[in-house]
C-alpha cells in the first residue's frame, strides 16, 4: 500500500513561485526572489512573498511590508530577518 504525498505545508511552501514585491519588473509583475550580491546596497534588502500573496496585496500593503522589512537590522545574529507581511490593525480601545 503506498502512502499519498502531502499536497499541503512545507511540500506546497518550497512549491510556490516567490518574488521580490520591492522590485517590480518593467513589463508588469514582480522580479524573483533573491538578489546577485548580498552587499548591494542599490535595491535594498528583498522582500519575498509567494507570487498569489503577492497578486492578491494592493500597492499600499506591498509598499507598507517593504518599507517595515528594510527599516529592520538585517542578518541579525547570521539569521534572516523576518517581519509580518501584512501589518496588524490597530485596535482602539473605548473608554468607559
């Protein structure tokens, strides 16, 4: 009896196409994941989503999670640095 591979988790997330939303691509869309030189200091630090998260982001968001990504300490004790792709809302609280 053979076992049914996962179509879900880790086997989907290394699936999906990621891209850069910080850079777009001059025909439309959004260039890939990654960068050449690790010491470029042109593009800034690459923000990377999947491609349907990315499609599915308004220009204000894509702007907002780039912004917050590069204003964060990069490689922080030899580890990625990782910020919230959609921020949190803000709640207010009623006074009484």
């Amino acid at each position: 009896m053979a076992s049914a591979k996962p179509k879900g988790g880790l086997t989907k997330w290394f699936k999906e196409e990621w891209v850069d939303i910080g850079r777009k691509k001059k025909g439309g869309g959004h260039a890939p994941c990654g960068r050449k030189k690790a010491s470029t200091k042109r593009k800034g630090y690459p923000k990377c989503v999947p491609k349907s998260k990315a499609a599915r982001m308004t220009a204000a968001q894509k702007r907002s999670a780039v912004k917050r990504k590069r204003a964060k300490a990069q490689g922080v004790g030899g580890k990625p640095t990782r910020v919230r792709t959609m921020a949190k809302k803000k709640t207010t609280r009623r006074r009484k």
